[in-house]
C-alpha cells in the first residue's frame, strides 16, 4: 500500500513513549517505543524532563526506521501531533533548563496545601471545573516554592517557565520558539477558567504564583510550529494538533455524541462522558472538563478520575509476586469463586471520583481462612469495575446525562474478564477498542484536521471494535457492589 499522506503521532504516557505513523484510514504503518522511568521516594513522584524530551527523539527515531525499512519515505509525513500524560509539569528558566525534576500526576505533595484551601472549594470549582486536589498541578507549584531552595525568588522575579508535558515538548522541539499549551492540558493545571478559556489572575494569586511564567493557551486544532525532531527528519514537519492523553482517547474512541464515554483502563483510569458545546450543569464530585476544541468551538466534557487501575494489578504482581505476568490475573480471577466475599480498596494514592480521599490508604478487607491468591486478584480486577461504576454513576446523577456507550481501551482493555464484569454491572455493552492506541489515533485525526485533510475517519473505529454484552450475571455482580459500597462507607 502506497501512503502519500501520514500522520506522525507522538503519545508521551507515564510509563512509555510511543511515535505512531497513521495513515488517512487510520491504519499503523510504522510504530516506535520508549520506556520512561518513574521515581518514587516516599510521597513524591518524579520524571527526569531530559529523560522524557529524550524518549519522544528515541521513539520516534524506531517510528522512521521501521518506515523506511517499509519503504516508506519521510516525506509522506505532513503533520505532527502530540498528546501526552496530562498534570504532569516542569519548570524550566530563560536557557531552558529544568530547575527541578517533573513533578507526577500521581504525586501527592501538596495534600496539606489543598487542605489550607478548604474555603475555596466552590470558588476554585466554578472556575476550574476541578476538585481541590493534590492530583492538579498548581498546588504542587506553591510546594516547590515553599520547599525548594530559589524556587519562590525566582517565580516571583518572573524567570520561571512552567509547563505541562505538551508545553515542554514542545518547547525543546522549537528550540524554545513556541512556547504554548492547549486548552485540555491548560484546564489540567488549576490555574485556568474553562469558561473564559485563559489563565484565572485570581487563582494564580490565591496560590501566590504571581510571576510565573505561563504559555499561551491554544485550541487543541492548532499552528503549534514545527520541528524536525534534531534532524530525523529532512525538513520541518507542522505541529498541529496538541491534546491531554484521555481526551485524545475520547476522540479516538469517537465518543463524541452526549452520552458516550470511554474509560482508559491504564496505571490509572479516566472516564470520559461528552456533554456537548454547552456545559449546563456544573458537578460537584466529578470533574468538569474540555473534550477538545478547535479555533470555532470548545466541546466539554464530564470526568472521573481513578487513581489506581492497573497499578493495582501491577502492585499485586511486582510487590506481592501473585503471578508473574500482568495477563495471568484474567486466569487467576476465574478461578475465584465469584461468591468470594472479598474487596481491595485500592487507595494506594488515595480515592479520586466520587470520593476525593487524598489520604486514605488501600485495603484488602473481608478475608478468611478459606480467601487464596485468586481471590485477591479477583476483588483487584472486580475493584476497577466498581470505581467506574462509581463514577457513571455520579456522571448521570450530576450532569442528568444517561450512560449510552462505554467504551475502554488501554492496557487493561484486553482482559476479558475486566470487560464482563463491567458489562455485567452497568448492564450494557462494553465495547473493546480494538485500536491499541487510542490516545495517537484521536491526536492523529485532530492534527489532520488542521492540516485539512478531512479523509482522516473514525469511522474505523466502530468497524475495529470488539463487543461484550451482559451474560446473566447481572444479580450476583450487583450485589457485590452493593458489598464494595458498604466497605467504603466503612473504610473511607
């Protein structure tokens, strides 16, 4: 197959980087991968910024070579879109050094500061869209200046660029020329109003970062510049798209009619519902978000936030040794019986939606002489199957919008088990997305909108999907749910 027009997709993840090639039907032609490591030292999650600006050159070189070994030759590469992990952020100085490690997502640092904010919950809400929580940015900004040696002076002395991961790829890409950010990412910070679309003054000045330096927000459809990755490239290629991770995923999940959603069931899990470009009924526990937009128009978004997904399946494997590799759970879990009475709060990094516990812990409850291995990793996989059913239901009760879609995609997308049992609770079908990278296929059809090659589809999307409906073990399911509530009452 001959391919005179692609998309070149880099999807920066927590754990890994990865440079698709798409072509216009949304086939992969050429694909790269990287790992990133993760630091974590008692309460603080941390990423080396030249380690992940690295990662994005190192996937992408593998993308170019597996295409030219395909025959393919660079210059059918026409755009650039980038779509990363979402609260994660750097400050760098005037040179473009990092003046401190990337601060993670999954960090809870600034717990004590959120707590100092208890009186602005609504304030910050009707602004934001977002809970008071340690997972945002911003909070984790005013710890650095009250932790860190020079940090406050030099924010306040206005010499410090901050930046979510979009914004820092970007500007290592540039050479420091382009120096913006989307509205998703932005919207991520706790810094912008998602109403106005621009960064809230009086945020920023009730969390004392006035003299911080903050890109301009862009649409998610957008002249971002060009780059030719260090010269893997012959010529600079246009940045036109830049999106958060999740959403990305929403729009390569074509869940973009009010009522669908998917859930990305990776190290933590996002469920998205789209509620259109009207943003009607303001949330309480989930997340008010922006899906995406585009220089004419901003399409919103209701989200929940799940901590610990397959970080708890990952837990269960490199800190207890239960098995030794991730797929074996699916295997594990069937042999539990399913009456097995037992539940793993996984509270690891607290409880996002609908609960916001930044400090609870994780527990495994209801144990007995007669509970083995299997029925721990069972309550594990049955535990991301309650929390999304907690946020959908949440999602409806807030935002009056019936679930008529869920669609999953992300590391955990493959067990079918995980697929069953959520069909089974929320008594529809679960679609698989049989896309592997739904995140670099909605960035890659964004970007090629702004390139204005409209051939770009989703329609593929719904021809590659795999369906599972419910199987009659809705009675069973539904009650241990009502069990997993009761042991969050309990234990919350």
């Amino acid at each position: 197959m001959t391919h005179s027009t692609l998309i070149l997709a880099i999807d920066q993840g927590t754990s890994c980087t990865k440079a698709l090639l798409l072509g216009l039907n949304g086939e992969v032609v050429a694909k790269g991968g990287v790992p990133v490591g993760v630091s974590y030292t008692q309460h603080l999650v941390e990423q080396s910024p030249t380690e992940l600006y690295q990662s994005v050159l190192g996937a992408v070189r593998l993308c170019l070579d597996g295409a030219m070994r395909a025959g393919i030759p660079n210059s059918a590469i026409k755009a650039v879109g980038i779509t990363n992990q979402r609260e994660t952020f750097v400050l760098w100085d005037s040179r473009g050094e990092p003046l401190y490690p990337a601060v993670s997502w999954q960090c809870k640092r600034s717990s004590a500061i959120c707590d100092d904010l208890g009186g602005y919950e609504t304030f910050i809400k009707d602004r934001t869209g977002l809970i008071v929580d340690p997972y945002f940015s911003s909070t984790k900004v005013k710890w650095l200046m009250e932790h860190v040696p020079g940090i406050a002076s030099a924010i306040s002395n206005g010499e410090v660029h901050f930046g979510t991961i979009d914004t820092w790829l970007l500007y290592c890409l540039t050479k420091g020329r382009q120096y913006l950010t989307d509205h998703t990412n932005a919207s991520r910070t706790m810094l912008f109003n998602i109403h106005r679309m621009e960064w809230d003054s009086d945020l920023i000045a009730l969390l004392g970062l006035e003299g911080l330096q903050l890109p301009a927000a862009c649409p998610s459809v957008f002249d971002y510049g060009a780059t030719d990755f260090e010269g893997l490239l012959d010529r600079p290629i246009p940045i036109t798209a830049m999106i958060g991770d999740s959403q990305a995923a929403t729009v390569g999940s074509d869940c973009l009619q009010k009522g669908q959603a998917k859930a990305t069931l990776g190290t933590g899990c996002s469920v998205m519902m789209t509620v259109g470009e009207q943003l009607t009924e303001r949330s309480v526990q989930t997340v008010d978000a922006i899906c995406y937009s585009t220089p004419d128009r901003v399409v919103y978004a209701t989200e929940g936030i799940i901590v610990s997904c397959g970080a708890t399946v990952e837990w269960l494997m490199n800190q207890l040794g239960l098995f030794s590799n991730v797929a074996d759970s699916e295997m594990l879990a069937r042999q539990a019986p399913p009456d097995h009475g037992v539940y793993l709060l996984p509270a690891f990094s607290g409880m996002g939606t609908p609960y916001w516990r930044k400090n609870s812990r994780a527990v495994i409850a209801n144990l007995s002489f007669a509970s083995d291995r299997n029925c721990v990793v069972r309550a594990a996989l049955e535990s991301v199957g309650f929390q999304v059913c907690d946020v959908v239901k949440a999602m409806e009760q807030e935002h009056g919008v019936r679930l008529t879609e869920l669609t999953v995609n992300g590391g955990m997308a493959s067990n079918g088990f995980v697929l069953q049992f959520l069909s089974n609770l929320l008594d529809i079908p679960v679609y698989s997305n049989a896309v592997p990278d739904a995140s670099a296929f909605g960035c890659a059809f964004l970007a090629a909108t702004q390139l204005g090659v409209g051939s770009f589809s989703l329609g593929t999307v719904r021809e590659w999907r795999h369906e599972v409906g419910p199987d009659g073990g809705q009675s069973q399911v539904l009650s241990a749910y009502d069990g997993w509530l009761s042991c969050m009452e309990k234990m919350l």
